[in-house]
C-alpha cells in the first residue's frame, strides 16, 4: 500500500508539471504570434521641404569697439531725451504760473463790475448835493462812502479811465453815445463825457461813454 501511495504521488508530480511547462510554452508562444500579426512600418524618407531649409552659419560676436559704439550712442539719445523731457516739464510750469497769475490778477472783474453802478448811484447823489443846505448835510456821508469805495476798488487794481474834453476819441476806451456838429473842436474829438468808465489793470470793465464831435452838414454850412 505504501507503494502504491507513493506511486500516486509520484503520478501527480508529474503531471503537475507537465501541466506547467504547457503553460510557459503556451505563454511564450502567444507573444510571438502577436509580434507576427502586427503591421510593419516602413522607414519614411526625408522630404523635399526639409531639403530646401538652409542652413544659418554662426554669426561672429560683435567687437568691443562696436559695443562702445553702440553705447555710446545709447547714451546721446537717453540724454536727449531727458534733456526734451526737462524742457518740456519747465514749459509746463511757466504755462501754469502765467495762467495762474492771470486768473488771480483779474479774480475780481465780475465783482468790480458790478461794483461800478453803485459808484455812479452815490456819484449822482454827491452832483445834487448843491440844492440845498439840508441836502448838502447828507450828501457829505454819500461823499464819504463814495470814496471808501473808490479807494477799495483801487487797491484791488480798478481805476476810472482818463476821459477828458477836447481829447481824441479812442475806440479802445470810448464809447461814442451821442454826435455833436460843431466846427470849434475839430472832428474826431471828446466833447463831453456822458458816463465814466473803468478799467482793471490793462482790461477795460467799462468802456467811457463820451459825446464826439463831427463836422457840420454841407446845408447847414450853407
């Protein structure tokens, strides 16, 4: 019996195997079958384009006295540069400064302007001051405060326009409201001065309406 068990064991090793060789037969043989059914690529031949590129020669490196060539003009250009930028920045600031003073330097015209017909109000109540004694007392306050503002406006710069009789018409300064034919002053010239005017530094808030002779019509001369 122990022989007979042994023989068994010895028939199952074997087999087992067997088995196993089959196996590694099989799986070594499945590869290479799969390697045979596959396609096989043929090498590509280089094309035409490729050909044709040409080929780029290595370029030699720039010389020192081109590199301080080249420096040295970097430089002109930056200090030129710098040179129209600082420019430009000082014409900016005179601009703002010019422009600034302008507009301080005549701040003040709308104000004085309107300012100008209550010095023709209290200029016309100190003309009537002559009527009587009464009227005089008052019209010496009118006086005072005429002057207070005649002296305010002159310190922020308004002064009345020179107009005098006899003097030429200037178209800058006049205001012509009325024509008068005469021959004694010649023609062309203030006769009479109708209203006052004023003027802030070079600006004219008011121009000085005067009357302005002119030569006779040839019937009345006749």
């Amino acid at each position: 019996m122990l022989g007979d068990g042994q023989s068994n064991k010895h028939g199952t090793d074997g087999d087992a195997e067997s088995l196993a060789r089959a196996d590694q037969a099989s799986g070594t043989e499945e590869p290479a079958a799969q390697a045979e059914d596959m396609p096989q690529v043929e090498p590509r031949e280089p094309s035409a384009q490729a050909e044709d590129i040409p080929q780029v020669e290595p370029q030699e490196p720039p010389s020192l006295e081109e590199l301080v060539a080249d420096l040295q003009a970097q430089l002109v250009f930056e200090q030129e540069r710098a040179l129209r930028a600082t420019a430009d920045l000082q014409n900016y600031r005179r601009r703002t400064q010019e422009d600034y003073a302008r507009r301080m330097k005549y701040a003040c015209a709308d104000l004085l302007t309107d300012l100008i017909p209550v010095l023709d109000h209290f200029g016309m109540a100190v003309a009537a001051s002559d009527v009587n004694e009464h009227t005089r007392m008052v019209c010496k306050g009118y006086e005072m405060i005429l002057q207070q503002l005649t002296d305010l406006a002159q310190r922020y710069g308004m002064e009345q326009i020179e107009a005098v009789e006899g003097m030429f018409f200037d178209p800058e300064y006049h205001e012509a409201v009325e024509r008068v034919q005469t021959i004694d002053p010649c023609e062309g010239t203030v006769v009479s001065i109708v209203r006052n005017g004023y003027k802030l530094h070079e600006r004219v808030l008011r121009p000085v309406q005067v009357a302005v002779a002119v030569a006779p019509a040839e019937e009345d001369e006749q």
